[in-house]
C-alpha cells in the first residue's frame, strides 16, 4: 500500500482536509446527546416550552452543519480519489505498453483489461472510503467513551467493556471471512477467463462440437463461486446479530447501574438517555469501521495487482532475472557461479540458468519451476 500512497502526490491538500471535515462531522455528533440530555432534564421536567425549542433549533443546526462538514469531505476524497486512480491508470498503461509479446501473452488480455478498469476502479473506491471514514470511526469511538466517562466514570467502565468485546466480535468473524473472500476472487478470474475465451472462440467451438463441454465448464467453475459466496455471506451474516446483542446487553447494564443512580440523585435521566445514544454512536461506528476494512481487505487481491507486488509481476521479474543473470554468468565458469547462489535457492537458480526456450518440454519444466515458487509464495524472497 506504501507504493501506491504516491499516486496521491497533488492531492496532499485533498487528503487532509477529507478527514478533517469528517472529523468535525463525528465532533457535532457527539454533541447532540448531550442537547436531548438538556432537553429532557431542564426543558421536560420544568415544562419550559421555549427552552425546548432552543434547544431543538441547537440540534437542527448541529446536523445543518454536520451535513456540510460531510458533503465537504465528500468532495475532497472524491477529488483526491479520482487524481489517485487516473495517476494509477496511467503509469499502469505505461508499464503494459512496455510489455514484451511474450510477456503480454504470458499475463493474457483478460488479465490486462481487468487491471486498468476494474482492479484500478476498486482501488479508487478504497482510497474514497478510507478519506471520508478512516478517522471518523475512531473518534467516535473514543469520543462516547471520553463523555460517558466525563458523565459517570462508574457507568464509564461498561463502555471500557462493550468496546473491546465488540471489536473482538467483529474481527473474528473478518479474520474468517476474508480468506474465503480471497478465494471467490479467484473463482470470479477464471470465470472472467472462460466467458472471454468463449467470446472469441465461438467458432471454433461451435466448429468442433464444444459446446457442451464448455458449458460444463462454466456451470462447474460458477458453481464452486456461488458455495464460497454462500458461505462467506453465512458467516458474514452474524456480524449485525453478534454486535447487537453485545450492545443491548451493555445498555442493560447501564440501564441497571443507572437507574440506580438516578434513584440517589447522582445522575439525571437524561444523562442516562445520553449514556444509551453514545452506546448506540460507538456500536454503528464499530459496523461502520468494519465495513471499511472489510472492504479493501476483500479487494485487497484487486488493489494489489493495480500496484506492484503481484504474482504477474513476480512471474515476469523473475523471467527478467534469469534473462540478466544468464548473460552475465556465462562470462564464469558454472562452479564460480554455483559458490555464489544463496544455499535456499542454488539448485533452483542452477536450473533456470539452463533454460532451453527451443526445448517446449524443457520450458513447460521451467515454467512449472517458477509457477511453485510463486504458489508457495516465495516469490518475493527468490527475487531478493
């Protein structure tokens, strides 16, 4: 991600004006609980009439100026998104352009269209969420625990309770989805893959009576996607269930202990009431964060492969390497170059130096060689 955070040059401004007004969104929120708390301990109780409704004008002019502060960040992190992905767009189509023929038919058209539409439009659509709602979240998670602490430290420790337990909640049932959500990403590439290849070879398979076995194909690999869909929705389904149970079980408890201390005149009942709503702030900005982490987690293949660690970038580097390192080892006798190989890799550097590209069973041998070092993801240790 650190190599993509350059795309962002230009739009410094943008970048931090986006999560700044967004911040002063979650700041005015924050507030209202505390005006329906004034609201029903002096305006209510003192049936003062006129108190209430200046308290209510308040209230109207703290969403008036929230909803500002949001269509403002909105904008920004629009502006930062789109300047990301269009300089991500074009030096992604200036790396393809310098593509060799054999490097080009190695990645296969799909591949390339996929990376500069639709990889790079998802990475866009991160980057817009991660400006309007990285900081968001967390201040308003930090913030209701800092005012109920400020209004009761006793009722203070329930919140120091819910938040973890609910965080925890929420990042098991993540840690569990997104492999799932990984895999259904490759199920979803080679259905793209089949679709296309039927697209251009009708004819031939119309031609040899394939039609059939294509089908089978596509139905298989359809399927496969559609139970790993269904089991990651299965899952991902007890995130609202989980959550709120942990919640209400927290408003009980503050319901409880406060009821108590209203009894004794040490909290009012609308201090109470603001004490539920600041529960309820920290439960949906907890969803609201999980969403967005969830969200470039389940895409993060996608971002990926817009950027640069990728498996096609590792297949091509390591083809490079052993292009460059060929040359240059033939100017050595082979037990020189053999003293030299790191130990991990000196049997398998020993054999790609040896390439025969003339031989196709040799080079199906080679391939294979490379395609287990990436599946095993050693890939980035064997280029280094």
């Amino acid at each position: 991600m650190k190599r993509l955070i350059r795309f962002l040059k230009g739009y410094e401004k943008e970048s931090f004006l986006a999560p700044l007004f967004k911040m002063l969104e979650a700041t005015f929120e924050l507030i209202v609980p505390l005006v329906v708390a004034r609201i029903m301990d002096i305006g209510i109780k003192n049936q003062d009439n006129v108190y209430i409704w200046h308290q209510c004008v308040i209230m109207v002019l703290l969403g008036v100026i929230g909803l500002a502060c949001s269509l403002i960040a909105q904008y920004f992190s629009a502006k930062a998104a789109m300047g990301f992905s269009t300089a991500l767009r074009k030096e992604l189509f200036s790396h393809i352009s310098r593509l060799s023929h054999r490097e080009l038919d190695m990645l296969g058209t799909p591949t390339l269209v996929t990376r500069i539409t639709n990889d790079v439009n998802q990475a866009q659509t991160g980057v817009n969420m991660v400006l309007r709602l990285f900081l968001r979240s967390p201040f308003i998670v930090v913030g209701a625990v800092i005012m109920s602490f400020t209004i009761d430290v006793k009722i203070g420790l329930i919140f120091l309770i819910a938040v973890p337990v609910i965080s925890i909640v929420i990042y098991g049932i993540m840690r569990t989805t997104v492999p799932i959500y990984k895999k259904a990403q490759s199920f979803l590439d080679r259905i793209s893959l089949i679709t296309r290849e039927n697209h251009v070879g009708a004819r031939v398979v119309r031609a040899f009576g394939r039609q059939q076995e294509e089908y089978k194909e596509f139905s298989e690999v359809n399927d496969d996607y559609t139970k790993v869909q269904v089991r990651a929705g299965k899952i991902s389904a007890l995130l609202n269930p989980a959550t709120t149970v942990i919640m209400n079980f927290a408003i009980i408890g503050i319901l409880w202990y406060g009821s108590k201390e209203v009894s004794v005149g040490i909290l009012t009942q609308g201090e109470v009431v603001a004490l539920v709503n600041y529960m309820n702030q920290i439960l949906i900005a907890l969803i609201a964060l999980a969403n967005l982490i969830y969200y470039p987690e389940r895409n993060i293949r996608k971002i990926q492969k817009a950027g640069k660690f990728t498996e096609d970038w590792q297949r091509i580097t390591i083809y490079r390497l052993v292009r460059i390192c060929k040359e240059v080892s033939s100017k050595f006798t082979r037990s020189k170059v053999r003293k030299k190989m790191p130990p991990a890799f000196a049997y398998i550097i020993d054999e790609l130096l040896h390439v025969d590209y003339n031989d196709d069973n040799k080079k199906v041998y080679y391939d294979e060689i490379i395609h287990s070092i990436i599946d095993i993801e050693m890939g980035d240790q064997f280029i280094m």
